[in-house]
C-alpha cells in the first residue's frame, strides 16, 4: 500500500479555505478517483514543536492506494480539474510525497 501526502506549506501569507477544502475539493477527489482510493485522511496544522510557532503545514491530506499505478490510473486523467480547483481554496502550491507504508 502507498500513501500520497498532498501538504500545503504554511507562511506569513498563506490563505487556506479549510472548509471548502474539507466539504468540496476532497469529497470531489473521492468521487473522481472512486475505488482505487482506499481511505483518505486530513490534518490541519494547528501548531508546531515550539511552542507558540505556527504549524509548518496548514494542511495536509493523506491518500492511501493499493500502489502507485492504481494511483497513477485513477488520479492522472483528473489532476488538471484536481489542479484548476486549487484557487479555490489557497495561494500555496502544495507539495506531494509518494511513500510506502510499512506496518509495524
């Protein structure tokens, strides 16, 4: 199984839509990537290791697949309509991880 984290970076000047986030561009992922995803997380940044400093994500959403071709297959012919829905919600480019779980 692969994990693929999409994490917007946090700055003095970063505009983030949680809510649209949450209740219209990832419930439109999931529709568009239908089976393939097979569970989808959120976190949203509330702080950081010291105390007082902000977050170094505002958000980050954790999308399992079974690997990446089934990635690949699903989200490819949908990552311009995934990437055109981006100001709708933030001023940040977001940066992606492709990483292998490993169950302990």
């Amino acid at each position: 199984m692969i994990k693929v984290s999409v994490m917007y970076p946090n700055s003095e000047n970063v505009q983030f839509d949680a809510d649209y986030y949450q209740k219209k561009h990832l419930p439109m992922v999931t529709k568009l990537v239908e089976s393939a995803l097979k569970r989808l997380e959120l976190d949203l940044g509330i702080a950081s290791r010291v105390p007082g400093e902000s977050a170094p994500y505002v958000a980050i959403a954790h999308l399992l697949f079974d690997d990446i071709a089934s990635f690949q297959e699903a989200f490819g012919p949908h990552a311009a309509t995934f990437a055109a829905d981006v100001k709708n919600y933030s001023n940040v480019q977001a940066e992606l991880q492709i990483s292998e779980l490993i169950p302990f």
